[in-house]
C-alpha cells in the first residue's frame, strides 16, 4: 500500500475501499493503536459512529506528516469535515537514540525492511524511555465539526490509519518526525560508522553478552518477558481438517524398481499413513480425553482405540501394526504378506484383525498374550464375578489358564486384560475368538459373548 506526493516528510495515501467485514487491524502495532484510540475516546457511541464512516469508506485520502495525521471524512448526509490526529514528534535527542538502539541489531532493521515492527524494537525503545506506539491521551483529534473530544470523523481516521500501519510501519515513523527515506539513509550511515569503528569496545560487548546468557545460552528476563505480554500477537485459529485424506500419488513409472522395493505395496503403506495423519487431525481432541482418562491398574494400552485407531503413546510393535493394516480389509495378495510378515497364519491373522477392530492394542494382548494374575487381582476378579449376577442367575465359570474363565456348558468365556476390563470370547471351531468390546462389568461382557453364540 503506497503513498503516492510523498514530497519530503510527509506521505498522502489515497482513499482506502470499504472494509467488509473482521477487524480493521491485523497486525499488533495496528491493534495497538486502536487500543490508544478506544482508550482515549470517551464516547463509545462516537467510536462505533466512526467505525461505520470507515467501514462504509467514508474516509478520503490520508496525509501523514510528522506529528500529525488528515484527512477529510463525510457524514451520511454528504457533509465533509476536516478532521487531524496529532501525535507528539520526538525531539533530536530521542530520535538519536531510537537510532542506536535499531543499529544494535541487525534484526531491528531486517524487520523494518520487512515492513514489520518488531517487538523488542519497541521494548527496547521504551525501556530508554521512548514510547513508539502511542498510549491512553496520545491520540489528540481536531475536527471542523469542532467536538472537543474523538468525534465520528477523527475515530473514522484512526480506523484507517490502522489498516496503513499494518502494511507499513514506517507510517508510525514518519508520525514521530522522520519519514522513510531520511530515517533508512541515517540507519546506514550509523551502522557504516560503527562497523569502521570496529563495533561497541569488546569489554562492554563482552560483559553484556555475559549479563544476557545462562549456561551459555541468550537470555530474557522474567520481568521483560512478562511485559511483552500484550506485544505478541493472539495465536491465528487452527486449520479445517479437510474431511478426508488425500489420495496418494501413483508409483507407476517407466522405470524399473530398485531389487526388493514393491511400488504397489508402498502405494499402501503411503495411503495408510496418510489416513492415520488425517485421523490424527480429527481426533486429537479425543486422544487427548482418552488418554488423561486411563485406567488404574497399569493399562498397557493408555486407551484403547475407537474403531480400531490405537491411540497408545508407544510405537505398534510388527504384530500389532500388521492387525492394524489388516483392520483396514486390503487387498488379499497384501493380507497374506502382512500374516506372513508378522509369523502367523492367515487364520491367526482373521483372529487379530478381528480383536484390533474391538479394542486395538489391547485388545490383542488379551487374544494372544497371557498373562498370570497375581494373588491380589485374582481375589478382585473373583469379587467381581460374584457380585455381578444374583445367586440363582450366577452362571458357572471355570478358570481356565492364566486370566481366562470359561463358562461351563456354553461356548462362551471371559479374559480379563491386565487393565481390569473384561473381554468377551466364544469359540469358533478350534478356537476362541473375540466376541465384542471389553467392559467394567464382566455380566455385560458375558452376556456379549453368550449373545455372539446364539446367533
């Protein structure tokens, strides 16, 4: 956004669009100025009055000039005031040091070019004693309307000033007596001069880098950090998650693969990370929930996956990310090398899969890792299983190995994860099979189990 006159210090910026819609800053020297206007200003009303003039576009051409800002403003009824802001300039002495304290780093003058303001820049100047942002009583208006306080036409200024002052703060500068051109030609001239000076004398440098490092590294005071507080800009809102991943690109080329790579099978496993980086997006909320809510007892898995999404802080083990990607149901060619992979059968792979899609991780502890219940959990588990049913209903368990109970004359059994959940089972053929998710209670669990073998 640039001035077109600029003839010596002052700079006019021609009429600025309408502004549809969100706040006439963005940045936080633009916000901080409309701090000091909303400050100041005694009459809400005349503010929300000169946010309309600005917003509508009622402003005309802004002249900037060293302690003062014009421009004329028109009323709805087409009648143009004249309105001024005046900010006070500062003197020789203080611009002198406002331009040491720029030379002393290279960042000052980086960010500067850059259009920015940077944040100890104005820290720095302020702890001299050099208020470049402009605070409560800074803002002086002068309007034809002649109203002694902001009126609709000054705060209707001030508003778009704002919107100058994001894309450039040499517009800020200029204000407090130096305009863009003079300010970068003494910001040379000071850095040649010291660099031909050999610098600031290495004893001051050294003590100062010693009084600003712990342990070797640069420092801030608490005190400076927590003043900067209201310097550094809100956090911007996160990003929409797309609703799903992306597609991952095709490895088909003219060119043969290196021995050993299969581009088909990498197409895979990219499509998969992607899927898990998407999930990751979306459900990190939940993951979190999930995972400040884990069970007592020692769970192996923090918490257990919704919908076969294993949310465990620990990496998968091969047997655990082979069920995982079988979960998905792929392509058979690639089922049979993820059970081949992973050291089971194609039917021990069935029976992971299936207790991955009921509870991840743990899930497929409880199917094919077995464990022994010390004295204490086997007298809990026992409390449990007879405090679920009443005396008449209590069906017949026998323990079998390890955390295992069957039910006699049923096809049905209970495990008990080593995370105090019971997991229902019945048996399939040769073998017991997952029959559902893991509850608290293990007479829910059961009756899963029991209703799994009825049908």
């Amino acid at each position: 956004m640039s001035g077109y006159g600029h003839e010596g210090d002052e700079r006019t910026f021609a009429a600025l669009p309408p502004a549809r819609g969100g706040s006439f800053a963005r940045t936080w020297w633009g916000l901080t100025w409309l701090k000091a206007l909303e400050d100041t200003a005694l009459d809400g009303e005349q503010l929300k009055a000169g946010r309309r003039h600005a917003r509508a576009g009622a402003v005309g051409a802004v002249s900037v000039r060293p302690g003062r800002i014009t421009a004329v403003v028109q009323d709805r009824d087409g009648t143009a005031y004249r309105g001024d802001v005046l900010v006070r300039e500062f003197s020789a002495e203080e611009w002198e040091r406002l331009l040491d304290l720029a030379v002393d780093s290279a960042g000052h003058i980086a960010a500067l070019l850059d259009r920015e303001m940077p944040p100890h820049l104005v820290e720095d100047a302020s702890a001299a004693g050099l208020e470049l942002l402009p605070g409560i009583g800074d803002l002086e208006p002068q309007c034809g309307c002649e109203a002694w306080d902001h009126c609709p036409h000054t705060s209707a200024l001030c508003y778009q000033v704002a919107r100058l002052l994001d894309e450039d703060p040499f517009v800020l500068l200029l204000m407090r007596g130096r305009g863009e051109r003079t300010l970068l030609d003494q910001l040379q001239a000071r850095s040649a001069a010291r660099a031909a000076r050999g610098g600031r004398g290495a004893e001051d440098a050294s003590a100062e880098e010693t009084a600003g490092q712990v342990g070797g590294m640069p420092g801030v005071s608490a005190e400076e950090a927590f003043a900067a507080g209201f310097l550094v800009p809100p956090l911007p809102a996160p990003p929409v998650a797309l609703p799903a991943p992306g597609r991952s690109p095709s490895l088909e080329t003219d060119t043969e693969p290196e021995p050993g790579v299969d581009p088909t099978a990498l197409e895979f496993l990219a499509s998969d990370a992607a899927g898990r980086a998407h999930r990751m997006l979306v459900e990190a909320p939940a993951a979190g929930d999930l995972a400040g809510g884990a069970s007592p007892g020692g769970a192996r898995d923090v918490g257990t996956a919704v919908g076969g999404s294993d949310v465990s802080p620990a990496p998968p083990t091969v047997a655990q990310d082979a069920a995982r990607l079988a979960a998905d149901s792929p392509a058979p060619w690639i089922t049979a090398r993820l059970a081949s992979g992973s050291g089971r059968s194609r039917a021990e792979l069935d029976l992971a899969t299936r207790a991955w899609r009921f509870g991840g991780a743990a899930a497929l502890a409880v199917l094919e890792e077995e464990w022994t219940p010390d004295a204490e959990a086997l007298a809990w588990a026992g409390a449990r299983l007879a405090e679920a049913w009443e005396d008449d209903d209590r069906p017949v368990l026998r323990r079998s190995a390890g955390a295992c109970w069957t039910v006699v004359g049923a096809e049905a059994q209970l495990r008990l994860g080593e995370d105090g959940r019971w997991w229902p089972y019945l048996k399939a053929g040769a073998r017991w099979s997952p029959a559902g998710p893991a509850d608290r209670d293990p007479a829910t669990a059961l009756a899963t189990a029991l209703s799994s073998a009825a049908t």
